[in-house]
C-alpha cells in the first residue's frame, strides 16, 4: 500500500478549485453584510452596537490573553 493520490489533479482543476473558494468566499461575505443590515434594520442601532462591542471585548479578551497563562 503507497500513500499515492487516488486522483492526479490538473493545473485547470486547481484554477477551477480556487476560483469556486473565492466565489464561495464572496457569497458568504455578502450573506453577513445583509444578515448584519436587516439585524440592524430589525433591531435599531444601539443595542446592535452595544452587542457588537461586547462581542469584540471578549475577541480581544481572548485574544490578548498571554500565551503562559493556563489558569494557575
């Protein structure tokens, strides 16, 4: 038994790989930029933007965070 690719893929099937992913890319960007505008259209702009905050607090939170620390 070898560790040999079933498939042998082209340069063309490549192309056609990346360019599905970048259009794939492209639709879910623009499904969270509707999502987010009818959300804000739904919900009014102060507590999205209070949400929105807290959200990007806590990214930063754990981001941040130093890589030494586990918990002790």
């Amino acid at each position: 038994m070898t560790n040999l690719p079933e498939k042998i893929y082209t340069e063309q099937d490549l192309a056609r790989a990346k360019t599905q992913a970048n259009v794939v890319g492209w639709a879910q960007g623009a499904g969270v930029v509707l999502g987010g505008a009818i959300l804000w259209n739904l919900l009014g702009w102060i507590p999205l933007a209070l949400g929105l905050g807290a959200a990007g607090w806590l990214l930063y939170k754990m981001v941040s965070r130093p890589k030494g620390d586990d918990g002790e």
